[in-house]
C-alpha cells in the first residue's frame, strides 16, 4: 500500500513490485474491487486518489481529456526521448479505468461507504459519466475505443496493452482503432450501476444512465457475436475497419455479470471459457490454443494472469454459474499451492512436470493477482452485499470447491464478520452488525 502525497490520509494498492510500484488506474481498482469483503477503506481511498487526478482538459500528449481517470502515476517520465514508448509522469491513455472507477464507487457504496464520502465524490461521477457517454465514444457507432495520436504512447490501452494482444483467429494483429468488448461491458455496468447510486440518493440522471447503458448493450450483442471453427463467442474487440476480432481470448469472461448477457449467453460464454482451447489445469489462457500466434508463455497471447481468472469466476458466480466458477476457482488455488500461495502477475498453465511455469518479468508480488485470494473467498462464500437497504447475502457455490469453510476478517458495516461453511453446506455467522439481514444458503 502506498499513501496518497496529494493526501497522506489516503491509501490505495500499487501496481505491482518491481516494475510499477505506483497507483495505476486499473489494477489499483480491480484490486480494491476484489477486497471489498474486508473494508471500504482501500476503496475510498483509491476513489479519491484517482478523482484528484480526473482529467480536466484536452491534452493529447498525456491522453487527457476531462472526466477520464488516469492509467497511471509516476514521479518521472517513463521511458526515454526518441523510443516507441514515452508516456508523461501523468499518463491517461486506458480506455476502461473511468468505468471501473465508478463500478468500484456503486460497489463500495453497496458495501457500506459510508453516504457522506460517497456525496463528495458525485461531481467526480459525474464527470467520468460525461467522459464514457462523450468523448470515450469517439465517433458515431456509439462505442469506447482508443487511438494513440501521439506514436510514443500505449497501442493498446485495455489491460491487455503489449503491442501485439489484439489478434483474429489466424494470428493477424488487429489495427486501431480498437473498441474492446470489456470496456463496453464495463460502461454498462457503470451506467446501470451509477443509475441506480444516483437514484437512491435522490439525485438527477439515473433514468438518462440506464437509457445510456440499455443502448450500449443492445450494441454489443449486435457487433461482437462471432461464429467459427471454435463455436460461438464473443470476439475480443472491433478493429479499426468495425471487423469483429475474433480471436478466442479471456476477454469475454469480464462480461459475464455485467448485466449485457441474459442467461444463454452467459452459458455459452462459460462453455468458452472452461473448454480446452482456454481453460487449463492452472487458470484461464488468455488466448486460445487454437489460435495462431498462440504461445503458452506469451505476455498476453496464451499464458495465464491471475486477476484475469480470477474475474471469470468473479462474473461466473454473479451469472448463476456455480459448475464452471467451482472449475476455475480449482485451477487458481492449483496455481497457487505450485507457488506458494504468492500468485504473480502471470505464467504458463501448460505444465512442466505438473507445474505452472513462471514468466521470467512477472512482478512479484503484484496487486490484483494478490487481491484475487479475496474475489476467490467471495465466489467460494456467494459474497454479496446490499448495505444501503441492509442486505447481506452469503450462498456458498455448488459444488463447494473446498470443501467446509471457515473465514474471519470479513467486515460488514465496520463490524468484523465470521463465517463457517461445514461439508454439507451449512452457513453459520457471527458478528453481524444490527440492522443487517442476512440471506444464506447452500
């Protein structure tokens, strides 16, 4: 954990150790999204670290423009004068931080932030809500997407952001610019959820948010269904030319419990997942081993990264979809236990000697990998939590991954929680604040 110069008071989770210990907007997120079960305070604190720095003005060498949430933090320029990368010390070039910044404020507000911070941070909302509806919509077809104009920043500016992540299936690089099917899910769920934050605080904008977020929606199932040798998925992003790219990737787990899939397509989407082209013996591949350019040990082109699993299960869970969360929550721990309980940032699943394979740069430790040992607790448990309407709900997942649980730590409305799952499923709680009701079951 770092504090925030800006506000000592103020912490949040650096990237990773030791190539990018500062906060960046995304994995400081994502990890605090995954550690919500154990306190708002690494939420708040990374809300308002990154709302300090919510762009203001239109400044294409930093990627800024008003109401985006910055991709990262740094005391100096990173990289040198003259190389392919060059990034500012203030850089804003992600496409997806400014909807992930407001799903984790409705999360946090929904775990138990408490209203006055969640107040503070409305103008902030508000602007980053103006940035996904405005410019992060470049042009008419309605969709996120990115573009580097500067030749010297990231060329692709998802969270798969090397060179070479966005391929079709016959192993081509797809060319800019680039509508990611997850930063559309994520804006979806950032409108809806952010329709539903203001509505209950008696503020204006909601039903404009849903509106927003319902037509963003209909949008992708309209563009980035595919179907091919592999069955049908939804392909990683639209390229420059609108062409689904349709490599089979991980992409398409952080869909799932957006609220863009009903039912059968979230099952097909788990059948893509959990099959041989993606899921192996320790976690999800980022790209299918159908695909060509497929490498087990490629940054983003086949090994498997921690968080990106461990969003699967998360999206699984929320989608009804125990079987195939129960199967990747497995293959995690399984990487786990091969290293030491310390995930890093990514390896190979393809084992050698029954072992995952570690990449050789992994940062180690590294946040959101760490943070995954927490998305893992609340898909095992069936966390979720309603604190504004006085909603808990703990419905341990079938079939039970592990086997009886016994979890402390958790808190819930300032309260330390207890939970215990016993083999057949039984849930028994202790420390429940007043005025939380609890819904549980096996």
């Amino acid at each position: 954990m770092l504090r925030d110069p800006l506000d000592p008071s103020d912490v949040f989770a650096a990237a990773g150790s030791p190539w990018y210990l500062t906060l960046f907007g995304r994995d400081s997120i994502w990890t605090a999204r995954m550690m919500l079960p154990f306190g708002t305070e690494l939420a708040a604190g990374t809300l308002r670290a990154l709302a300090r720095r919510q762009g203001t003005r239109d400044d294409p060498d930093r990627a800024e423009q008003p109401g985006k949430i910055p991709h990262e933090v740094r005391r100096t320029a990173y990289g040198s004068p003259g190389e392919h990368l060059e990034l500012p010390p203030l850089y804003y070039g992600t496409v997806d931080a400014t909807a992930l910044w407001v799903c984790l404020l409705v999360d946090a507000w929904r775990w138990g932030l408490a209203q006055d911070q969640v107040r503070s941070l409305l103008p902030h909302l508000r602007a980053a809500l103006g940035w996904i509806t405005g410019p992060g919509q470049p042009d008419a077809d309605g969709l996120l997407k990115y573009l580097d104009t500067t030749g010297h920043g990231l060329a692709n500016q998802g969270w798969k952001d090397s060179v070479d992540s966005m391929r079709f299936r016959d192993g081509r690089v797809a060319e800019a610019p680039i509508a990611l099917i997850e930063a559309q899910a994520y804006a979806v769920e950032a409108l809806t959820g952010a329709a539903d934050l203001l509505d209950a605080l008696g503020e204006p904008g909601g039903e404009a948010a849903r509106l927003t977020g319902s037509g963003l929606r209909e949008r992708i199932h309209a563009a980035y269904w595919v179907e091919g040798d592999a069955g049908r998925y939804l392909a990683m992003a639209l390229d420059g030319h609108g062409a689904p790219v349709d490599g089979l990737g991980s992409n398409m787990g952080h869909v799932l419990g957006t609220g863009v899939l009903d039912a059968a397509q979230a099952e097909s989407v788990a059948a893509q997942l959990t099959g041989p082209e993606l899921l192996d013996a320790f976690g999800v591949r980022t790209f299918g081993s159908g695909n060509g350019g497929f490498n087990p040990i490629g940054y983003h082109t086949g090994s498997v990264w921690t968080h990106d699993t461990a969003i699967a299960a998360l999206g699984l869970a929320r989608e009804g979809l125990a079987d195939p969360a129960s199967r990747i929550l497995r293959a995690l721990v399984a990487a786990g236990d091969a290293f030491d309980y310390r995930w890093p940032e990514l390896y190979s699943g393809q084992p050698m000697m029954g072992r995952p394979a570690p990449y050789p740069a992994a940062c180690r430790p590294q946040a959101w990998s760490a943070a995954s040992a927490g998305a893992l607790l609340a898909v095992a448990l069936g966390l979720r939590a309603d604190l504004p309407r006085g909603l808990l709900e703990v419905r341990p997942i079938r079939p039970a991954p592990f086997g009886a649980l016994s979890v402390s730590g958790l808190r819930v409305a300032g309260a330390e929680v207890r939970v215990q799952v016993d083999a057949a499923g039984e849930v028994t709680l202790s420390g429940v604040p007043d005025g939380v009701q609890v819904s549980h079951s096996a």
